[in-house]
C-alpha cells in the first residue's frame, strides 16, 4: 500500500525516480539478481588482483606501491 501511494507521489512530481519503484516479478528479478550480484563480485575481484600486481611492479621499480595501485584504478 505504502509503495502504490509512493509511486504515485514520485510519477506526479518526480517522473525520473518512477522506473526505480518497478520491480519484474517473480523469477526473472531474482535472476537478475544473481547476476548483477556476481558481475559486481567478479569486477571487485579483478580490480583488486590489478591493484595487488600494480603495486608489486611500483614497488619493484622503487617506488611507493600506492602509486602502482593508483595507477591500475585509473586503467
């Protein structure tokens, strides 16, 4: 009751937020889910295996393994 009264406040006023209030039923959300759920882990694990080896090649050349680390954020 309280998201139909909120979806109807956001369409009237705020007509940006109101895709954000759909859902998609059923088993078709949740597998969405599990998707987003491990791409979004897979991406955290990749940027931090690049961070480690980035670091360790700024650290082989003398210099501070944060700029290494830096360095493979930005790539």
């Amino acid at each position: 009751m309280m998201l139909s009264s909120l979806s109807v406040f956001t369409s009237s006023s705020l007509p940006f937020l109101t895709p954000l209030l759909a859902s998609t039923g059923g088993a078709e959300g949740e597998s969405y889910a599990k998707i987003l759920a491990a791409a979004i882990t897979l991406v955290t694990i990749v940027i931090f295996v690049f961070a480690q080896v980035f670091g360790e090649i700024a650290a082989r050349f003398s210099l501070p393994a944060v700029l290494g680390e830096l360095i493979a954020g930005l790539a």
